[in-house]
C-alpha cells in the first residue's frame, strides 16, 4: 500500500468551511494530512468539521472563526498549528469576497471591503505561515484565484481585479521564497458548483437542473466543475509530485479562457 500523499503534513486552509475549501479539506485528510480550517462562517466550520471527523476519525481538524482580514487571527491560526502539530507545511489561501457592482460605479468602501479580504486577507497569512514553511520540509503555497482574473466580464470588477492581483503576487512570492525552499503557485477556477451558487439560486428560485444550464456556455465542457474537481489539482500542487513547479498559474476551468 502506497503512503498517502500528505502523510503527516500539516495545511491551513482558509475559506474552509464549505466549497472549495471543505472539498480541499477533505481531500487533504484523505491523502494523511491534517487541517486547519479558518472561515468567517461558524455553522459551516463546524458541519464541515462534523463531516470530516465523520470520515476521517483519526484525522487532525481544528477549526477557528475569523475574517482574513485580521492580520491578528492569521497569526493566531498558525500558532496554534504549530502548538498543536509541531510543524506548518502547506498553506491554502481560499477565502475571498464577491461583489457585483460595476467598475464605474463601485464605492471606495466597496473597493476597501474586497480589497482587505482578497488580497489584504491573503497576505495576512502568507506573511503569518512564511517562517513556519520556510522551516518544514517542501513547504508550498497555493492561492486559489480565478479564471476570471484573465479574461473579463461584466459586473465583477471588483472581484476579478483582486483576483488579477493574486497572480501577480503568487508569482513575486515564488522569487522571493525560492532561496527558502518554499513553493508559490495559484489555482483558477472556473465555474464551480459551490453552497454559495446553489445557496444564491434558491434564493432567486431557481432549481438546480436551472442553475445547471446557465453554465454550458461558460467552459468548453459544458458544465460546471465539482469542488472536488478543483480540489485535486489543488491536492497535486501541495504535494511532492509537483516540486518542480513554483510561480505557476494552473488553469482549472474547463478551458474558458481560451474561448
């Protein structure tokens, strides 16, 4: 039997209490790893840390409630990490926040809001979890961006902006810490079928077989991804199978931007 992937790792994941982060999660305690799961959502937090214990009795989950943009609790996650694991290996940045107003005629507030979490959150815990990484053996960073962060739309400016900023920090990150031996890449997903769209729909009321077919149109496949089609190659990128490659940006969106 083949020794899972992230045996004995130590991740932090954040915007891990639902989507693509409990589906990292998952993923993550499948191959050996344990996780640390930091969303601003209690009640998701706690189902997705339920579900995981469920599954994964003997897996390390800690759970903490925090807004990424507090520079204070990104410490504080690590920390803990570190008290309670001895060592921090892999850090997800998967938190963000959506806003639809149009470019022209965003707020300062608004730009201030998505700003503090997309890339001012992001930072927070690259520059918390960087000394912990630098010491653990292959140590690596994936910022989970968007494929909309190369090719446009309307009426996500702002997102889309921050999520344009995360690859150009994913790649600066990944000259300064390649001395360190710490990997930096970043992950674009397409359109994903998260609790946050199936949540959005109903209130709009919306089936799912509706919601469904509003994508066929957005990836040469004609259809929307799974988490956990996201999942893995997030999965592939904090492993040893891809310690050749940093400063990367890997689209995983069913090749909409090239459409």
């Amino acid at each position: 039997m083949s020794t899972p992937r992230l045996f004995q790792k130590t991740a932090l994941i954040t915007g891990g209490g639902a989507g693509i982060g409990a589906a990292t999660a998952r993923l993550f305690c499948q191959e050996g790893a344990g996780v640390m799961l930091v969303d601003a959502d209690s009640a998701s937090l706690e189902r997705t840390r339920q579900a995981l214990a469920q599954e994964f009795p003997c897996a390390w989950v800690s759970i903490m409630t925090a807004n990424v943009s507090d520079r204070l609790s990104a410490q504080v996650a690590v920390d803990r990490c570190l008290a309670e694991r001895g060592a921090l290996h892999i850090l997800v940045n998967n938190a963000s926040m959506r806003n639809h107003s149009a470019a022209s005629d965003a707020t300062a507030e608004e730009w201030h809001a998505v700003v503090d979490v997309n890339l001012v959150g992001m930072a927070n815990y690259c520059r918390a979890a960087l000394p912990a990484l630098r010491l653990a053996e292959s140590g690596c960073i994936v910022n989970i961006s968007s494929c909309y962060a190369v090719t446009g739309r309307r009426g996500m400016g702002l997102y889309d902006a921050t999520k344009a900023a995360q690859l150009s920090f994913t790649r600066t990150l990944a000259f300064e810490e390649s001395a360190n031996g710490v990997r930096v890449n970043a992950v674009c997903p397409g359109s994903t079928l998260t609790d946050f769209q199936l949540v959005r729909a109903e209130k709009a009321g919306k089936s799912v077989e509706q919601l469904k077919l509003e994508r066929k149109d957005t990836s040469l496949i004609g259809r929307w991804a799974t988490p956990q089609e996201i999942g893995w190659p997030i999965l592939w990128l904090a492993s040893c199978e891809a310690s050749f490659i940093t400063g990367t940006t890997l689209m995983v969106d069913g090749g909409l931007h090239i459409m």
